[in-house]
C-alpha cells in the first residue's frame, strides 16, 4: 500500500477530516482525495501553521490519537 495514501477508503475518512478540521471545503476534500500531502498542503492553506506542526496533526489524526488537533481559535505559528 501507497504510505502517502490515508488509511481506509476515502468516503469514510473524509467526513472524520472535515469534522476535525473545519476549515476544509468540499472542493478541498476533492482536491486531497487520501492523499497525505495534500491534506498537509490544504491544512497548511487554511490553518496557516508551519510545516511540522501539521505533519505532526495529521499524524495524529491518522493514528487515531484522542490528542486535540489543530485548535481553530489558537493563533497560527506562520502566514
């Protein structure tokens, strides 16, 4: 298996990705299709954090970890 792709078929992460991060449209979510440079990148666009904070979120995430994703109201790290 690709290790970029997202664990899991791409219906049924997506909704769980958009419910964790807000911020993503539907056309963003097209765009990613379980890509994980993609979803990064997007993250990136719409959060405005460096690099490493969203591979470490979007790690997270994917392992399941019950650790708060990116908090919408905390001020990004870089714009």
């Amino acid at each position: 298996m690709n290790s970029n792709r997202i664990d899991g078929t791409w219906e049924q992460v997506k909704g769980s990705i958009q419910k964790t991060w807000g911020k993503l449209t539907h056309d963003d979510l097209a765009v990613i299709e379980g890509d994980r440079k993609q979803l990064a990148g997007k993250l990136k666009e719409r959060y405005g954090y460096a690099q490493d904070k969203i591979d470490d979120q979007v790690r997270k995430w994917n392992e399941g970890s019950d650790e708060t994703v990116i908090d919408p109201t905390e001020t990004p790290m870089v714009r």
